[in-house]
C-alpha cells in the first residue's frame, strides 16, 4: 500500500481526510487533504481512524479493505457513476450492491456509505489511491528489506 494512503486519517469533528504529518504524545499532526493547511489534533478533542485500518463488513462475517473498494469504485466508474454523496439511500444501497455484492446490509449503514463515497471522491482527485501489488513487488520489498 502506498505510504500516502497508509498516513491518510478521518478526524472526528473535522471535515475530509488528513494527511498524517507527525505524530505527539497528546495529537496529531495533520495536513488537510485538498487545502494543505496544517495543524494540531488534540487526542483529547478527536479521534483518529486511519484509512487503512478501515473495512467494510460483508455477509460471510469478514471485511474488505477500503482500499479495495476503492479500486472497485475506481474500475467500475466508467460502466457505474459514483452517486452523490448526497444521493437518496436507494441509490447509495443500489450502487454498493454493485461495487460490492455482498455487503452487509444490517452493518454497512446509509451514513457509512456517504462516508466511503466522499472519501473517495478526495483520494481520487487527489490521485492517493495505491495500485494493486502484484506478487512481484511483494517479493522486491522483502528483498530490499533484508
């Protein structure tokens, strides 16, 4: 995964994603993403939900990566246009059906997928979403590792 994405944050309380730019023992901070303007996040303010760690839950009790959906969103875009984030929920629950079958329609809320649709709309225009690693490049990063 690419290092850009690995550093992107939700902050509560704070609008679009950021930029991890050093980490404290009390916050972060953070550059906004789109703007470049930076500033500290106190942990006692917010809370921090790295993009990385976020999935999305399916019905077989597993999750995919955000990451993953978003490659889906992005392959798909020219056959399936990205609704609005403001798009009715029929809309928004529609489109998941197609991106991602079999989502669980208890867990995955309307309000998570607005959430998943502005998110990418900003990595996307903001090119952060990370290629797909083929096995190849795996395999080079354990080596330069070593």
């Amino acid at each position: 995964m690419s290092k850009d994405f690995e550093n992107l944050v939700a902050i509560t309380g704070l609008g679009g994603l950021h930029q991890l730019i050093a980490n404290r023992t009390n916050g972060l901070i953070v550059e906004q993403v789109g703007t470049g303007k930076r500033h500290f996040a106190s942990s006692r303010k917010h809370e921090f939900t790295p993009l990385g760690s976020i999935g999305i839950y399916t019905n077989n009790n597993e999750t995919v990566e955000l990451v993953k959906v978003f490659r889906t969103m992005k392959a798909s875009e020219a056959d399936h246009p990205i609704p609005e984030k403001q798009a009715d929920p029929d809309a928004l629950r529609a489109y998941f059906e197609i991106i991602l079958p079999d989502y669980d329609r208890d867990q995955v809320s309307v309000s998570d997928m607005r959430k998943v649709v502005k998110w990418f709309r900003i990595v996307d225009e903001h090119n952060l979403i990370p290629e797909e690693e083929t096995e190849t490049d795996t395999e080079e990063n354990s080596e330069e590792e070593e």
